[in-house]
C-alpha cells in the first residue's frame, strides 16, 4: 500500500474557496495510487470562530482560570470541526473518508498539558481503516495521555503530528500544505526578492524554523529527519511542488540542477533582550551555576550563551526582561541590560569548514553601519544580535552578500 500524509493548516480551512483547493489536492492524490492519510488544524486564525487563539480567548473572558487538563479538552475541538466539515466534502465527492481523533490514531504522549510530547504512535486503528477506505482524517494537535485524558502538543502540533505519522506508517512522503509557495530564503514580507527554494536538508530547516522562520515546526523536523520521511512544503493554493526537505542524497530526483551553495537562507528572531551579568568577586563558576540555574527555575528561556572568565552574556526575550533582571538582582548581580536587540542567522549546510563567511558577513554589516552585538556559530548557522532598529537592513544586506536572490 502507498501511503502519503498530508496536512492542512488553518488558513488551508478557513474558507469555503480554500477548502475546495484542499478536496482537489486530495483528489489528484487518490488517482496517482496513493491512500491519504489527511492531516488537519482547526480552521483559520485569531478572530475566526474555531481556530485554536480564539477558543483560548473564550476561555480567558470566560473566568479566565481553565485548569490546564480543561483547556485541552477545549482546544480539540477546533480540530474535530475541522476534520468533519472534510470529511462531508470528501463524501459529498464519493470520497470515502473517515475521522480519527489523535487519541483513536494512536498518539501516546506524557501528560504535560498544553505542550504534550509523543511518546509513541500505534497507527493499527489508521491502517486497518486505509484498507476500506480512501482517506483518513486525523486531528492533529492532540493525542492522549497513559491515563486516557486528552493532550495536545502545543505550537506546531499538527506539522508534528503529520511527520510523526508519516514516520509511524513509513509513508512515502509527508506533504505540508501552508498559504506559502515553499520554502524561501527569507521571509518575503522583509525581503521583497526572496526566493522560493526547490530543496533544503533537514539540518537546514530544523535551523531555519528554530531561528524564526514560521513554514514549518521544528518538532516535526527533527522527527521526520529521524525516520529518513521527505516532506515537501507546498502551497494549498497552487500546483507547485513547493520545496523538498530531505537528506542530501534524496536530492537526486530533484530536476531543478543542484548548486554547491554555501548559503541557503536568512532568518531571525526579534524582540530578544541581551543581558550582561559580570563574575565579580565570587568569580565565574559561581556566576554560570547561579544565573543560569536561576533562569531555568524561573522558567526563563535563554539563548545567545557566551561564558568566559570574566563573566556571562545570553539573551532573554523581551517579555522575560523584566522578570530576568529582578531574578538576578536578588541574587546580588548587577546585570547589564540591552533591550530592543533581534538575532539575525545566516543558514547553509555548506558553512562549515569555508573560510571567509563571517568575514562576508562583518563586510554586509559594516557596509550599512549596523553594530554587531554579540555572534556565534555551529555546523550550519552563524548568528549575529544586532539592535532591532537595524534588523530589517541587515537581514537585506546579508541576503544580498551571499546572493540569494538570484
């Protein structure tokens, strides 16, 4: 049996129009040869009447202290009245579909709530019902505890949710169908001739979706990287293959030519804060154990880490700000703090090892007068903290530098 997944996000749903571009999609599929197992989120976005930040509104001007087990049973709710309005038009087509919540595909997860992770993935009740059936829907976004109580998987849940059932099946590939065209080597709202790419390695877009870009979750990522499953990024409104993300290798059957790119995108993350805390008389060891126990205790997320002797610099977000500096004053630091920053990265399975890439980019920045803050680098990414005020130019220049738009 041929088996492809596919998701839909909410923008995919949200209108009658889009939704008949999603029953297309599916159509086309089936008469290829393949059984679909059909991925959905709830529909729409903030103020449309069942999209997931509005029923989380409900519950805020609603007593406003939903227990976080309660607010899950809400939340599924978007995907269920997702996945039976598809599941009428398929019939409504002769397409013969049925609905599965997470929980009956067989999505084990722990029990932390709102943030749910997948233990395992039984996908018996999917196959036995691909085999009298043309598609199967499933809610993405959720599953079920050990003790029977509904979860769901927070932020990205339903690109999580497709990957790992496409894992679970061995599917073919794991298609996301989004409101963009691809993958691109920016975000095109910043930088007007940003290109949509043909393909990119997991490595590249686990970095790319970590570091701000929105296409896809990083999560289902890693998971479709671990089980070797391509996943293509389409658009739901056009025909397009979209992008390919896989390992290297299966770029073979990619018809476009393959370039030897160093660079394959620009992203960022804005409105981070850089805090300073210098070692002092307790000296460094004292310093990292302290303040980076503190954050975690305070459930304060960092990034941007550089230790030396002399002391620590990390970025907080700017929300976190606050709560940051007055954590760290009560343990008798005097933390340095530099609010209104962005981190922008420079991304490419090809950076490793090649001189003269920081240097290119030193070069692009210094070109429009933006002040490097703070750097760093890995196998696949270099980042620079600039102030947020030069975001937008530096993330033009360096797409520039390294010619992206061609």
């Amino acid at each position: 049996m041929r088996i492809m997944v596919q998701k839909f996000g909410g923008t995919s749903l949200a209108t009658a129009e889009a939704r008949e571009h999603v029953v297309r999609h599916i159509r086309r599929e089936l008469e290829t040869g393949y059984r679909l197992v059909v991925v959905v989120s709830a529909m729409g976005r903030k103020g449309d009447p069942y999209a997931t930040d509005t029923l989380l509104e409900w519950a805020a001007e609603n007593g406003g202290n939903l227990p976080v087990r309660e607010k899950d049973l809400l939340l599924i709710c978007g995907e269920i009245i997702s996945a039976t309005t598809l599941c009428g038009l398929l019939e409504r087509e002769s397409i013969s579909s049925v609905v599965l919540t997470g929980a009956q595909a067989g999505f084990r997860t722990d029990e932390q709530f709102g943030n749910a992770r997948i233990l395992d993935v039984v996908p018996a009740r999917v196959l036995d019902e691909l085999s009298s059936k043309d598609v199967v829907i499933v809610t993405g976004f959720q599953g079920q505890s050990l003790n029977g109580d509904f979860t769901t998987l927070g932020r990205g849940g339903s690109d999580t949710s497709a990957t790992a059932l496409g894992a679970a099946l061995h599917a073919e590939i794991v298609d996301i169908y989004t409101d963009v065209n691809g993958i691109l080597t920016a975000d095109p709202r910043i930088v007007e001739d940003a290109k949509p790419l043909s393909y990119v390695s997991y490595a590249e877009i686990c970095n790319m979706a970590h570091q701000g870009a929105k296409v896809i979750h990083p999560r289902a990522v890693e998971i479709a990287m671990q089980s070797s499953v391509p996943v293509r990024v389409r658009s739901t409104f056009s025909d397009n293959v979209g992008t390919l993300v896989a390992n290297p290798e299966g770029f073979k059957d990619v018809q476009t030519g393959i370039v030897d790119r160093f660079v394959t995108g620009i992203a960022y993350v804005s409105n981070v804060t850089q805090i300073t805390v210098e070692a002092g008389e307790q000296g460094p060891h004292h310093l990292q154990l302290d303040v980076f126990k503190a954050m975690a205790e305070n459930s304060i997320s960092v990034d941007f880490i550089n230790v030396t002797p002399a002391g620590a610099v990390y970025t907080v977000f700017d929300s976190d700000s606050i709560k940051a500096v007055a954590v760290l004053e009560e343990l008798g630091f005097k933390p340095k703090v530099l609010n209104g920053c962005a981190k922008v990265s420079v991304i490419g399975g090809g950076i490793n090892g090649v001189p003269g890439i920081m240097a290119k980019i030193v070069e692009a920045l210094t070109e429009h007068h933006i002040q490097i803050l703070q750097s760093a680098d890995s196998n696949t990414t270099i980042w620079v903290l600039v102030h947020k005020d030069d975001m937008v130019q530096a993330l033009r220049a360096l797409h520039t530098k390294f010619e992206l738009h061609r």
